[in-house]
C-alpha cells in the first residue's frame, strides 16, 4: 500500500489491535479525521490540540477516491500515502491509517475512541460521526485555532494567480 517505511502508518487490520494495546497500557484514544491534501498551519494547530487531550493520536487520511468524492476533480492533489507520510512525520502524531470510506463511523466501531477530535469548522451537535461515538462510549472535542486556513482555499487562490498570469503574458512558449 505504500513504500514509506514509517511505522506510524498503518493498514486497518493493524489498527484495532495497536489501539487495544494503548488501552491495555492505560492510553486513552483520540481519533481525528480529513483529507489533509495540502498540509498546512490550520492543520498542525488542530493535530497539536487533538493530541494535547491526553493520550495516543490515530489520524485517519481519506483515500484519493473519497478525497475525490468530497472534494471534486482534481483532488487529491497528493495521493494518499504522501499525505499520511508527511502526517507521520509528526511529533503530535502516533499512527495514521488510510481509509476509502467518505466518513470515519467504521473505524469508530472498530477502535471505540475515547474522544474524536474535529475543528473548529464544525460544532458537537454538527459532526456527522457524532451518534456513532457516543453510541462507543466516546465523547466528540472541537479543537484548533478559528478555521482561517484551508486546502481548497490555497489551491483555488493559487489556481486564480496563474490564470491571471497566463492572461496577462499570455501563454508561455515553449
């Protein structure tokens, strides 16, 4: 599934008993969610407060088709295992898996987090897995800083400059 070598990423038949073994040590569990396709400070913030809840932090990255089937044509615009490389990479995080679903009820059944952690673009009452985690015992956390960064914003806002360069130099020679 993927060429990283990094031990933090793992498949979804190595996460349920990984999450059981932090339990059994005493860790709590939070799991936290998105596409990630472009990582930026928003992220890092959000990823930092999720793992300031105590115990081990899971991010589960959309797969390029559910990233595709929220997000639209022309993403992801790094696939799937890049951004859960990248991910990893992080001190804050201590696995990450990759799933196809749009939504993350599944693992929730699978893991039973003690808290799932979302931004600060939702509320408790609007996330979508929110009956499903607390049908698991678990509690839904909005963390991060004010929702004043986005994927979708930075690539629209870079797609606009370079057709307003384009326009104004017309098209580059080869």
């Amino acid at each position: 599934m993927t060429t990283s070598h990094n031990p933090k990423i793992v498949s979804r038949a190595e996460l349920q008993p990984l999450a059981a073994s932090w339990r059994a040590a005493g860790h709590r569990i939070t799991l936290t969610n998105g596409c990630f396709d472009i990582l930026h400070v928003g992220h890092v913030r959000y990823l930092h407060a999720a793992h300031a809840l105590g115990g081990k932090l899971i991010v589960a990255v959309n797969a390029d088709n559910s990233v595709r089937a929220l997000k639209g044509e022309g993403r992801p615009v790094m696939p799937a295992e890049e951004r859960a490389e990248i991910l990893a990479s992080l001190s804050d995080v201590d696995a990450v898996v990759i799933f196809p679903e749009k939504d993350v009820r599944a693992i929730i059944r699978e893991i039973r987090p003690d808290f799932h952690a979302k931004g600060t673009d939702y509320t408790e009452q609007n996330v979508p897995e929110r009956d499903e985690v607390e049908a698991c015992g678990g509690r839904v956390v909005i963390v991060g800083d004010p929702k004043n960064h986005s994927a979708t914003q930075i690539i629209s806002s870079r797609s606009e400059t370079k057709t307003k360069t384009k326009t104004k130099t017309g098209p580059r020679k080869s």
